[in-house]
C-alpha cells in the first residue's frame, strides 16, 4: 500500500470528498446488467437533472471530464463544420484543438489570459461568419480562473443560423449557475471530481433532443465515446453500454443526494461567498489576482506570484508543513501563478485554514507582501 | 444511498473484489499531479510489468476495457490498413467492427460461436493476404467461453510483414499466461475488474518499442485516447495527461500487491483448476458446455440451458434466493446459454457455493438434468 497523507485539497479538482461519498465506493460490487444497476442509473439520472436544471437526457461515462468534451465534439462535429470557440486559456485552446482534430473548423474569438472574450466579439464572429455548426464554450476557464459572463445571452444569438450551443462546465458545474433549459444549452459537459465533489473518473453530459437526433442520425466513428450507444442502452434497459466504474457511480449518487440536501441555490451561493473571502483576503495578503475582477470564478482562485516567491518553495511548504493543497500554473502559465479550487464541500473552515496557512507560509519563508494591491481588487 | 445486497459475484467481470482492494479506494485524495502521485505512478508501472511479463511501457486508462482496446485500434490502424482478426463471438466482432470504423480493412478468419479459428487458418488468411499491417486476438472470448490456443505460434507468422501483434486480453489476464516478451505480443490490453479483481474504471495496455514508435510518429485523431500523450506525460513527469480515477488507481495498486504475494504462477493455475472442477462438475450435474473442450476458456465458464430452464426464472432465483450472481448469455447468446465468471480471488469456497446454489435452484424450480453429458465433457 502507498499512505499519502490526509491533505485538504484546495486545488481545482480532484477536490476534497465528504466522509459519505467516499464511504459509498465500498457498496458491494453488483452486476451493471442487473436491476440493481438499473436503480442505481435511473436514481442518478433523476438526481442529475435537478442539478442540470434540465428535462434532456444526460448521459454518464466512465472516463475524466475531457473524455466527455472529447465525446460533444466527435459525436457532433463533422469535416468542414464552422465553429466559434471563445479562446482565453489552456481549456479552451484545447477544446479548439479537438474540434480541428474533428475536421472542424474552429473560428476562435481570443481574449488575452485573465479575460474573457466579450459577448460583442462573439457576436461579431456570428456576423462575419456564415452557416455556424455551433458555439462552444469553456464557462470557467480552470487554467486562468475567470467565467464566462454572458451565458444567458447566447440563446438569440444562435437561432440564425440554429446553431448547437454547447457548453464546457467542468470546473464550475454545481459551484455556478448552469440552467441548461433556461440557457438553451444543448450539450453540457461536466466532470465528478470538482464541485460536485466526488472521487474522479466520471463525467456527464446532457444533451437536447436537437443534438440527440443529430448523434442519431450522424454516428461517430468511436464506440468508446459513442452518445447514441449510451443513450439507446439507457433507453432500452437503463445500463451503459461498456462496464460502468460502479463504485464512482454510487460515490456520484451519494455526492447528489448532499447536492439535493443542501439546495443546489445554497451551495452556488456557498461558492461564491468562499470565493468573495479568498478574493478579498488574498489581495489584502497583498497577493495580485490574475482575473480581471469583471470575470472573475466562483470556483478557482487564480493568483500572480510576487517577485521572491517561488512556485516550488511555496507550494511543497504549504503541502509539507501544513498539508493544504494549492495548484500550480497550467501549460504557458507553469511558475507564473498559483490557483485554489473553491469547490464541493468548501465552507468557512477550508477558507480559514487555507488563508492561515498561506500566510505562515509566508512568514516561514521570509516573504512580505505589501497591501497596496487591496483596493483595487477588493 | 442505495444499498443492494452482497452478492457472491460469479459473472465473468466485475467480479469479486478483495477488502483490502476495495478500502485502498478510500485513501485521501491527493493532487494527481504531484509526488504522492508519482510514487503511486512508478509503483502500478512496475506491477503491472510483472503480470504482463513484460519490460514494455505500460499506460492505465481511465476506462472500461473496451476503452482501451479502442486505443489499441485508434492509435495503431490507419485508413486502408490490412488486419487479421479471428472472430469468434460477441467481443471479436466488436473488434473487427472497431478496426473498421478506424479506417482498417478486417480479414475475419471466422469459427463458428463455441469453437476457435484454428492456427492454420490464420496462416492461410496470411498466405492469401500481402501486406498485413497487425493480427489482432480477443484471446479469451467473454460471450462463449473459449480461449485462443495458439498464441506462442504467432510470433513467426508475424515476421514476414513485420506486422503488429494485438491482443485482447481483458477477460483472462492474470488468470491465464500472457507472457507479453516471450511472445512478441507488441499491445496487450487489460482492464480492472476482471482476474485482478480490482473494481472496474481502469484499463492497461503494454506497448513494444516499435508499436509506441509508430504511434509517437503518426499520432490519432483523439486526445482522451491518444497514447503518445500518455506516455509523454509518463516519461516527463510520471503523471497522466487526464484526471486519473485515483480511487482506482489506488485499488489497482493494492489487487497488484495481492498478485505479487500470491505469485503469478500459483493465480494462474488457482484459476485453471477452479475452472477445471466448475467445468466437471456442471456436466455432472447434467449442463452441456457451450465451448468445446479443446479450447474452453479458464476464466469463463460457458453452459448451455437445457430446455425447459428460463435463463430469467433460474439467474433471478440464484440472485434473490442465494445471493449468487452469474450471467445470461451476450448478444445474440440471450437466454441460450449461461455464465459464470472463475475470477480473481476465485477459490474453492466459491465454487463450492456457487455449485451448491446452482443445484439448489434446479430443485426449488423442479428442473431435472440426466448425467448423460458428464463423459462428454469431464
């Protein structure tokens, strides 16, 4: 056996899981061609619409949250398809590349890193380009920790040319608002392991009856990731078509159950009043925000090293001596800024005992940040 | 939560699973990139290099194992590829339709369900096709209980077009030898839930220089699949490039160590006799095995329903009135024929109670076998 130690994980997923969900993955092993499995999935189906806010179908895959982007852009995307891709971090360049990877034709709308690409320039993209597949967009951008603003606007701006709206909410699903009917949203992406708060190694995804009968009708060349097997063996038998990761998908259920328990209106909240503390005490740490306050997440807390601290020295102290978990930068941003996932079960005393830590960290390693930053963040 | 009963699991995967296996799920979670991480990384690699008899890169996936031999295909067949496939079931045809759907052209060398292609035809498949790009065995075929006998003889007939040699080995690996080196096997694919007898999630495939060669110089159409993206990121970092299941991984881990104590060679024959008393016992009970018993299967137990047994009525009254669970047929086997998976902690308490409940059942329905097949098939 390998004993790591018992962190508290504040980094942008995995996150830290409660005392039950972990608990449900020792349910003893059933057969996923059972009725056992069969409750077990319309039980979870259940739970996920109230969380999706949605009436669609959504679908559950044993693979990470990019399994699951991947499966909305090869069961969607086809040679030549146009697509508008909000572009302003690792997550949405990658997402661009899968779509080209596709044979799609990724028409991105750039912002630079801590911004996010304005509802105009969007709408711009949509004037200058003809006959739009779809808009895809990573709603939090877990490498820079902004959100996407303009969500709810998307609805009228797709109906031209009926364009699917697809949306990346791994990072900030169930920490945010994400109400797929309201937003017209017709495939919603997310993961379990960030703010729903579940062990990794399951994804979701909803999807409308528009992008249902398109998956339908145009299969996609992979049987691994194929949304029309998931749904036809849900249909007919309430099973998935390829051996589920049981144990994660009763982990899920039980992590559902505290979602429904707690209100999911309660626990958005919750999101971001932590995220609110974290931004206002960072800054009066005098740590400089890497978001622009105007898009700032809920959900990850992206900061700009100060000269003097090393990514290395602060993160391995923080871990080492006070067993708190904070991220690194991602991809361009590796050594340049550090991030805290304010996810799942995040409350007063993660904050609390992150903030202490930090700043004992801090003091261990001879670092005096000046205030100076806290106006304009705050 | 939903709490079904504990059940003896004799379906041919997910089957059993250790206690020690299933507590190592709840180790804390840890960030998956980091050395706690690594350390657990490094570990499984060396594991797993002893039950694939193998020197070769290992990369686990967080899939089924149909996950991972659809990365077998993507990342090895391209358009207009030539690839022998001995189809002899369900999970062979599968095979043959996934190497299709990636481009390649599938040269079935067929037997009939319950029988093996022979040796000889896939040597005339070779004789009568040049340039063959790789053959690709489902070794042990799930949906009718046979297992291919000949797998130390291809290692010639592969050397003329130095074609790549795939096997499929989910459903048999670590309960029948698969000496990876010794018999030029370039991708083995495994998954969790099977003879490891950890929970299912993961899946492993060992790659030859030459297949990881091939795959780093014409890289696939996917990222969640892509295993030079897995292997870069093991060679960097020893980390995965995707949020890995780490629960599963952590299970993994721990059924590996039970392997290593057991020693590989003492499982494999553990499984074989098991095998070996289900297979004598059930026709002395009057069953009629599906496979013929020159090329049985040691990990799957393949039996005929003789008339007047309802493959609902007899497995739902083994599940309710026994707690045993054991499958139906697969495909286009439903209600023709049953299985029991002989699997990872197999041993004689198992067999006995499966034995003992399956007799039972035939009792309380009424049903009775002659022993007329025993000399058939002992």
């Amino acid at each position: 056996m390998i004993y790591p130690p018992e962190y508290l994980v504040m980094i942008p997923g995995p996150t830290n899981v409660p005392y039950r969900v972990m608990q449900a993955m020792l349910t003893p092993i059933i057969n996923h061609r059972s009725d056992d499995f069969r409750m077990l999935y319309r039980s979870l189906q259940e739970k996920l619409k109230y969380v999706f806010q949605t009436e669609n179908d959504i679908v559950v895959l044993t693979s990470s949250g990019t399994g699951a982007v991947e499966a909305s852009v090869v069961n969607l995307i086809r040679k030549g398809d146009r697509v508008i891709v909000p572009v302003n971090g690792e997550f949405s360049e990658r997402l661009a590349k899968m779509i080209e990877l596709a044979g799609g034709e990724a028409i991105k709308v750039k912002a630079p890193y801590g911004q996010i690409p304005s509802f105009e320039q969007v709408k711009e993209a949509f004037d200058n380009n003809k006959n739009i597949k779809a808009l895809y967009v990573v709603y939090n951008e877990t490498s820079t920790g902004t959100r996407i603003t303009w969500l709810d606007k998307v609805k009228d701006l797709i109906a031209r040319d009926d364009s699917y709206f697809v949306v990346d909410a791994v990072s900030n699903f169930a920490g945010d608002d994400m109400p797929v009917d309201k937003w017209g949203v017709d495939v919603c992406v997310t993961a379990s392991q960030k703010c729903i708060a579940a062990p990794p190694g399951v994804a979701m995804l909803s999807l409308s009856d528009r992008a249902k009968r398109f998956m339908q009708d145009n299969p996609p060349n992979t049987l691994y990731l194929n949304i029309p097997r998931y749904l036809k063996y849900y249909a007919e038998s309430a099973e998935t078509p390829f051996t589920p990761a049981l144990p994660l998908f009763f982990a899920l259920h039980e992590a559902l159950t505290i979602i429904e328990e707690e209100g999911l209106e309660n626990r958005i909240r919750r999101h971001k009043e932590c995220a609110n503390i974290f931004y206002y005490e960072f800054a009066k740490m005098g740590f400089e925000h890497f978001a622009d306050s105007k898009c700032r997440s809920h959900t990850v807390i992206a900061l700009k090293y100060p000269a003097g601290l090393d990514d290395k020295r602060f993160r391995s102290t923080l871990a080492n001596e006070f067993k708190v978990l904070v991220a690194g930068g991602f991809g361009d941003m590796k050594g340049k800024l550090w991030r805290v996932g304010c996810m799942g079960e995040v409350n007063s005393y993660h904050v609390k005992r992150t903030l202490a830590s930090v700043a004992s960290t801090l003091d261990m390693l001879g670092v005096k940040l000046t205030t100076a930053t806290l106006q304009k963040h705050s």
